[in-house]
C-alpha cells in the first residue's frame, strides 16, 4: 500500500455501516481505502492529483458549528451518522416535494419514476420552509426539488407558500420537460416566486441523452432555456459528467453558456456519483474527480479557463467543491477568482456564499445597478465597451459562475469531508441532514434517510 495521508470514516457500501477508511496516495493520486469485518476491502479513487489535494487545504476556512444536528441526538441512525460530529452551518437546503418524475434515467439520485408518487403535503411543507426560515441565517436559500417537482400542479402555490414563509432566494431543480413543453409555464414559475433554475443539461449528443436519460431531450433542453428567456428566469445547467458517456461535452456548455449569457448565470458541474439508481456498480475508472475536470475544463476551451481560476468555496470542505467567478466579455470569459485570494478567516462564509447566490443569479444586482427593465436587460443601456456602466454590467448581467461539486457516494464517502457538509436535505419532520448523507445508498439502491423521509410522511 501506498503513503497513509490521513485517518478518517467512511461506509461499507454492502451493509452501510460506518468503518474505519485511510486516505492514501498511490502513484500520486489519492485513495480511500477501508475494510468492512463482514464484505471486505474496498480502494476507491478520491482524487488524482496528491499535490493539489493538500495545496487545497489552504483554502480551509473555520467553520460555525450548527445547531440544527442537536436535534438528531435521540434517535441518530448511529450504524451510519454520529450528528455531533458536524461541524458546518447551512449554505443552501433542499426541500424535496415529491419522490415521483415525469422520466427514469437509468443514472437518478432519488430513484425516481412515475410508478413513484410521495407528494409531502401542504402542512408538511410549510413545516419544513419554517424550518428553514428560523433555523437559518437570512438571506435564506431554498433548492426546491425531487424527483421532479413540475409534476405538481400546486408547484406554483408551494413556491408562493414559501416566499410567504420569508425564504430569500428559490432555486427550482428540474428536468425541464414541462418548461419547455407548456407554453407560459415559466412565467407562472417567476410569478410564484422562483428566482432562479437549475436545469439538469448533460450534453449536445442525441444518443447521449438516450443512455443517461432514457431518451433524447436535447431539443426540450433547448426550448425549457429559450423560456426562461422570454420569461426572465435566469438559469444555472446542471451537467452531471460521467467518464465514457459525456466528458468530451464539457467546454460545449460552458462555450453555450457564454452564448447565453444574461439568462444563463452557472454552470454547476457534479462529476458522478453512485446514489440511488445506477446501471452497475462503480469501477475506478468510472470516477472523474474535480482535478480531472479542471484539466477538462482548460483543454476543452483552449486554455481560456485554467485550473488556477478555481478555488474551493471554504464553505464547504474544501475537497468538496471548487468555484470560479468572473464574467462573460466580447466572447470570452474572465475570471475574477484570481484577485480574490485567500478568504479573511473572520468571514461568515455560509452567508457570503448566501449572498452570492441571492445577489447574482437571481439578477438581483443587475436591477439594484438600473440594468433590467422588468426582467429583461437594457440592451441599449450601454455598450459594455471601457465605461463605468459597462463594467458593472459586466460584473452582473455577464456574471458567470464555474463550479463544481462532487457528491460522495457510499464508496468514496469521507466523514472528515462529511463533517464540514454545508448542503442541507431538510426532512419532513424538519430536522436537516447532509445531501451527501441524505443519498448514500447501498449496492442495491437502498437509502435508509430516503426510506425515513418516505416514513415521516405516511406518519
Ligand atoms: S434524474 Fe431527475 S429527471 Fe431523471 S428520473 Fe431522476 S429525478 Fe427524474
Ligand atoms: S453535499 Fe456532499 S459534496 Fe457537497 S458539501 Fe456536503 S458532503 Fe460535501
Ligand atoms: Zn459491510
């Protein structure tokens, strides 16, 4: 075995119970490696670049330790979690509304198809965005999510039932296919409050669409952002990157969302995981890591974006996610992380990534500088050519983000990562729990906090 970096927990994805695991370095790349008494040993890849692994945690940042786990003291599920060991305040929270879908990619999270229809009712839900607004720092930012919650026709009361209840900032997780497909719907969506979509969107390859989705949804994927335009909706996509199948597909979509620039705000890129349905259990080259993606990322534009622009948020653990800001000028992009440096360890860092989403891809910026008329920008404002006006229209309407996390699995689970979690699954009965913790599911597709969120609600 290689050179042993670190001692940390992680899971037998056989049993889900929490093992010991070591993070060591093999011919430069860093691994997970962990035993379980009864399935045996399992070495997974975590990330490929060692030197880069420890150059991140640089950008560690002290964390302020929540409250909110205290409430999972009684009845913590301890085979998998120990609750006090989290040490991150939220950032973002997922309230899911339904576990069914209008599709059933092969690749789902939430296993999710039509056969499935748990919609948490009206009550459960105001329970849920009240907790949210008074366990959570203002401004408050809610991704509301699935399965895929356009299957409801009360979506847009929910929303409105969640504004009400003072939630900042709404993000609606989609597929899309009802965005594009009913005309005016994503009016009605602006109307009830969204502020901004994430948009699942993998690549431009018809055939891909067919084997990470079932079908081919590239013109639907069109058509759902050319709505959001007309309506004003900005958009973050979503491409989930999976090795063999869409990894060629990565500077295509940064290249479409400079493109789109003004509607489009993110790109949110997740390398795969194996949650919930997937067609086989991973192999090590069936992993791209974040430092992969970045080298993607630079050779696929050419260069324009490298892995210098990016920095972990620090909000996050910093082996978690990685982020780039800048803006969108004549074509090409700007990155605007490098005059950022190292954060001041006295920033509140949950609530400056809060802030972050809530000012810039809700266009909320750009209407505070008198850049939208309504919704839509003041083309003729100004030309964006060396003036003052320019530059800040640069610095909100161009803004783009690019991003990345990757989600663990129960595979390449580290506890040491899990700790610092800052994405938070809010549960039924209004207690929060990590994404990544929320999802973890077995061999077999089992996930023991989706079966309790299914439970809470049949109570
Ligand atoms: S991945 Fe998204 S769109 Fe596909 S089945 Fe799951 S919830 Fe539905
Ligand atoms: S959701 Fe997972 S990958 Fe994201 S911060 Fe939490 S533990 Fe890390
Ligand atoms: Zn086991």
């Amino acid at each position: 075995m290689g050179e042993v970096i670190g001692e940390t927990k992680s899971l037998c994805p056989v049993c889900l119970s929490l093992v010991e695991a070591q993070r060591v370095v093999e011919n430069g790349q860093v691994f997970l490696v962990k035993e379980c008494p009864d399935h045996g040993l399992f070495k997974v890849p975590v990330w490929d670049d060692a030197r880069y692994y420890s150059e991140v945690e640089h950008y560690d940042h002290p964390k302020v330790v929540p409250q909110v786990f205290k409430e999972w003291e009684k009845d913590a599920p301890s085979k998998m979690w120990d609750p006090s060991q989290q040490l991150q305040s939220t950032c973002l929270t997922v309230v899911e509304v339904t576990d069914g879908c209008n599709l059933k990619c092969p690749y789902c999270f939430a296993s999710s198809d039509s056969s499935k229809m748990t919609n948490l009712d009206m009550e459960t839900l105001r329970g849920m965005f009240t907790a949210v607004s008074t366990k959570v720092k203002k401004p408050t930012v809610v991704q509301i999510s699935g399965g895929e919650p356009t299957i409801r026709n009360d979506l847009p009361e929910i929303v409105a039932m969640a504004k009400g209840l003072k939630i900042d900032f709404i993000q609606l997780n989609t597929n899309g296919v009802r965005l594009a497909k009913e005309d005016g719907y994503a009016g009605v969506m602006k109307k009830a409050g969204v502020d901004s979509v994430y948009l699942g969107f993998d690549t431009f390859d018809r055939e891909v669409w067919k084997k990470i989705c079932g079908v081919d949804l590239l013109d639907l994927k069109l058509k759902a952002v050319e709505n959001c335009r007309r309506a004003g909706l900005p958009i973050e996509l979503v491409p989930k990157i999976i090795p063999g199948l869409n990894v060629d597909q990565i500077g295509k979509i940064i290249e479409f969302a400079k493109k789109n620039i003004g509607i489009i705000k993110g790109v949110h890129f997740q390398p795969i995981s194996y949650f919930g349905r997937v067609p086989a259990e991973p192999k090590d080259e069936n992993y791209i890591t974040i430092p992969s993606l970045l080298r993607e990322i630079e050779r696929q534009t050419g260069g324009e974006i490298t892995p210098d622009d990016f920095i972990p948020t620090g909000c996050a653990d910093v082996h978690c996610d990685t982020k780039c800001f800048g803006f969108v000028s004549e074509g090409r992009f700007v990155s605007l992380t490098k005059m950022s440096g190292k954060f001041s360890p006295d920033l509140d860092i949950t609530r400056t990534v809060r802030e972050g989403v809530y000012g810039s891809w809700g266009n909320i910026l750009a209407k505070e500088a008198g850049l939208l008329d309504g919704d839509q920008p003041m083309s003729d404002k100004d030309c964006g050519c060396g003036t003052w006006m320019g530059l800040v229209k640069d610095l909100t309407l161009n803004a783009l983000t690019i991003s990345a996390m990757h989600f663990q699995d129960a595979w390449n689970i580290d506890y040491g990562r899990l700790r610092n979690c800052c994405i938070h699954e809010v549960m039924p009965d209004g207690r929060f729990v990590p994404f990544c913790l929320f999802n973890a599911s077995d061999v077999r597709g089992r996930a023991p906090f989706r079966e309790l969120w299914c439970a809470q609600n049949r109570k």
